[in-house]
C-alpha cells in the first residue's frame, strides 16, 4: 500500500532543531531529500556512536533522526548551488529549515523568492523563537527554549534547582508541530492550490505542554510547585508516585474517591499487605468509600509512604506488576530501554523495524512507525543516508548533469 503522503517531496534543510520533521514526513511517505553542506553536517559530530566509534557516518543521533531520507550534499552560499536549489525547489513540494530568522533571505532563498519560483511550495521554518519579535534573532539550545518555556520550572524536586529532561525534547516537539504544520499547510494548498510559510517557535511548543501552570497562574495567581517523583492530582499535599523496588522502580499512586480508580486499587494493594503480614496503612483510616485524598493530612501520609515503600522494597517490579494484572492493583514496573525493547505489547503491535546500516554491515531496532492507518502504511523504510549518497540519482538521474560536471563540482566545493 501507498502511504499517507506518497508522490510529495521535501527539500530538509534542517539541523537537529527540525530532524523530526523531516523524520515524521518521511515516515509518511514525501520523499524527503536531506541537503547537508560539501563533507557532511555538523550534526553528525553528535554521540554517541555505533560501537562507541566516532565517524560521521555512524552517528546514533544522526541516523536515529534522518530515516526515510536520501541524502546530497550542496554549499548554498555559492550562485552555483544556489542555482540548483532553485532547480531542486522547482520539483519540490515542501522545503523544511532551521536557520536563523533572515538568513535564507540572505541567501536570495526566502519564502518570497522560493515562492516566486514554486507558487505552490511551502517553507517551514523551525527556529528558537520564530521569525518575528524581539527574540526572533537570539540563538537558543535546547536548554534555553526548555527553560524559557516555563516547562523546565516545574520540574524536579522542590528543595533543589529545576532541571532539564534528558533528552533534546523541545526540538523533537517543535518537530512534531512543525510537520502537524505542514501537512495542515498542505490541506491548504490541496484546496486552494496556495503555498504558505509556517512559522514554527520551539519556545512557543514546549509552552504549549505548560498549559495547566499557565492557567494556574492566568486565574489564581499562583505557582504550582515542583513535586518531583510526587503528584498533587486530586491532593492538597503531594504523594508519592515513582517508589524503589528490590530491583528499580515502580509507577503506583494514591487514588481517591471510588470507582473507577480509587477503592478497588486501594483494596487490591490492601488485600496484599494483609496476605504477607506486612503493615497496612489502610487500615488506619476508613476509606471504604474511597480514600479523601483532598483531607488527607501529611502526617497521614507520611506513615503511608512510609509503610508502603517498605513493602515495595520487598518485591522485584515484576513481581508487582504481574500482582497489578491479577487484581487491578495499578502498579507498573518503569522499564529501561532494553526492556522497552522487549516489551509484549509492542511485539504484539509490530512496533519495531529492523533496518539494515550498511556500514558496518548489521541490523538497528527502530521504532516502526508513528501511528497505524487502516489504508495505508506509513512505516520507516530506509537508514539515514551517508554523505552525500545520493549525489548522482538527483543531480545525474533528476537535473540532468553529467559525471564530468558532478566532478567539477566536487572540486569547487558546491557538491
């Protein structure tokens, strides 16, 4: 089967800031061309590495974000370069950057000029603060949109300072937006036959997943506090979420109220403590009715965790989660990636595609696919390309040079 968007073509210009994009398209089915400049991107400098060797090739960063990609290489400071990319946007459907506000104006290569050329092309441009305001020129990481966002102060333990997600998780999210963006652009120009820019700010989405502290502030003028491993849902004093185990962690929170959530968990786990003649804080208040998490005061719960991570300690996360299955306990083992990996629910799903990197010649896992249709299959295809892999199938087999002139080209630093 065809996928959701097969016959469409991106021109990627992106770094790291906008890879998901071109990732997600891609998965799609657009036939997404990387553009890197003459000897390969910078990002391919990003560890770690296939079997901790350092090459540009080999980047794990690198070929976990440019899938379903073919690749070239092309310098567009130079008119001859720039004057393939006019060629290259003749034929394309969507072009994807992540520079600096301006700088494709610059270059002669703007929406306007783009457009002029392909009334029908679409640019979007992924940037730390978008292409207008007072920031729009500050150049930002992945740390200053995070922190910038709001996100980043609420999380972590109260007693100490903030802290980031360990992963570069603003620039997967305004990739995501970036390409709901496109495609929405595209719908667009499906109807009307009329490209557009969109205009993508990495700050404004991470905000967006802020929305709740935003509220909280905007009616109430307060600060939700960081809770760390702990949750107010439902609460007035913060409970435990993420408790050690005999061998990690484990998910298992305090729920109120009645059915669905909170009395038959709470009589589950209760039911258990009785079993092994372990202390049951349950029984030291009447929750029959369901646990009053809103009047439950922090000395309470303070002898609830205590007795609770004491007995948690006591058992494997298999062990509990397999408990939670059998009753309704709602416990969960947090697992590591090689669990991840190995997760049943996943194999049972098809989620993980082998895909052959052909330097070294070996297999990587990849997630498979981003969402299920039922029509088509928009599924990961192909590894990440090298340097300039597909110079000759789009210069000789698309545009119509000959080796001789690719030669010419190399030599001067265009290609």
């Amino acid at each position: 089967m065809d996928s959701l968007l097969t016959g469409y073509r991106a021109l990627d210009l992106t770094d790291e800031k906008g890879f998901m994009c071109g990732k997600i398209l891609g998965a799609m089915g657009v036939d997404v061309i990387k553009i890197e400049k003459p000897g390969g991107d910078s990002s391919r400098n990003i560890f770690p590495y296939v079997n901790d060797v350092q090459d540009p090739e080999q980047s794990l960063y690198w070929l976990a974000f440019n899938t379903d990609k073919r690749g070239i290489t092309l310098n567009l400071k130079n008119k001859d370069g720039k004057d393939l990319f006019t060629r290259l946007v003749q034929r394309a459907d969507f072009v994807i950057e992540s520079f600096q506000p301006g700088y494709m104006e610059d270059l002669g290569l703007g929406y306007g000029a783009l457009s002029g050329i392909n009334p029908r092309i679409i640019v979007t441009s992924i940037t730390p603060f978008g292409q207008s305001g007072p920031y729009a020129h500050f150049k930002a990481s992945n740390l200053v949109t995070y922190a910038m966002s709001g996100v980043m102060m609420t999380n972590g333990d109260l007693d100490r300072a903030p802290v980031k997600e360990a992963v570069d998780v603003t620039y997967y999210e305004a990739g995501a937006h970036a390409a709901l963006g496109t495609i929405i652009a595209h719908y667009h120009r499906e109807r009307t036959g009329e490209g557009q820019q969109v205009d993508v700010s990495i700050q404004e989405s991470t905000a967006n997943r802020d929305s709740i502290n935003l509220y909280v502030w905007e009616f109430d003028k307060r600060f939700l506090q960081r809770t760390g491993n702990k949750s107010l849902v439902g609460a007035n004093v913060p409970s435990q979420w993420i408790w050690p185990c005999k061998d990690g962690y484990i998910f298992w929170a305090f729920r109120g109220g009645p059915v669905p959530m909170g009395t038959p968990g709470n009589q589950a786990l209760s039911k258990w403590l009785d079993e092994e003649g372990a202390e049951n804080p349950f029984k030291t208040v009447n929750c029959s009715k369901g646990l009053d998490m809103a009047s439950l005061p922090r000395e309470t719960l303070d002898i609830f965790e205590s007795m609770l991570g004491r007995f948690f300690l006591m058992h494997t996360r298999q062990e509990i989660t397999e408990r939670a299955f059998q009753t309704g306990m709602q416990a969960w083992g947090v697992s590591d990636p090689a669990e991840v990996m190995k997760n049943p629910q996943l194999d049972a799903r098809a989620f993980w595609k082998k895909v052959e990197n052909s330097e070294p010649n070996q297999e990587i896992l990849y997630p498979g696919y981003f969402f299920l249709c039922s029509e088509t299959e928009n599924f990961i295809k192909r590894q990440a390309p090298h340097i300039g892999e597909h110079n000759e199938e789009i210069y000789i087999g698309e545009l119509g040079l000959s080796k001789d002139k690719i030669n010419v080209l190399k030599k001067r630093g265009i290609i």
